[in-house]
C-alpha cells in the first residue's frame, strides 16, 4: 500500500470542479484508491465520497493505493495533484 497526504490550499475548499479532476484521474488507476479525511475516507474514483469528506481550506486529506501497480499508480496520482490541483 502507497499512502501520502496533501493540504487543501484552495481558500474555498475542496471545490466539485477540483474533486472531478481528481475522481478523473484516480478512475485511471487499476489500483483501490482510497481518500481519507480523519476519520472518514471513501472511495477516489467516485465524486460523491470525495465530496462527501467536505475538505475545507488548510485541512488535509491521505491517499492510499492499493493494487498490483500502487507504486506508479500512486506517484502519478501524486504527481498530478502537484501539479493540476494545488500548485507550489
């Protein structure tokens, strides 16, 4: 299992549009990936739980892969919240 953390730095949130372009991506994944916030997670390749999570600016939410590609799979979901999401 592949798991790391990012912080919500939109000062709105975790907005639909930006949970869309996650749940995009994490569809792209043959892997289980998962999306935690506390004590609540679901599922990353559907919206509703990633909306669900209500992510708030400054808060930050876990990835967790899990699969036979969870190291790359995981590094590109990574990679692409660096870099499509919140920059810098």
């Amino acid at each position: 299992m592949v798991k790391w953390e990012f912080q919500i730095k939109d000062p709105a949130g975790l907005l639909p549009e930006a949970a869309g372009r996650l749940v995009k991506e994490a569809i792209q994944c043959t892997s289980r990936v998962q999306i935690r916030k506390g004590e609540k997670s679901g599922d990353a390749k559907l919206i509703f739980h990633v909306l669900s999570l209500s992510a708030k600016a400054g808060e930050t939410l876990e990835i967790l892969v899990e699969g036979e590609k969870e190291q790359e799979e995981g590094i590109r979901l990574k990679e692409f919240i660096e870099a499509n999401l919140w920059p810098g």
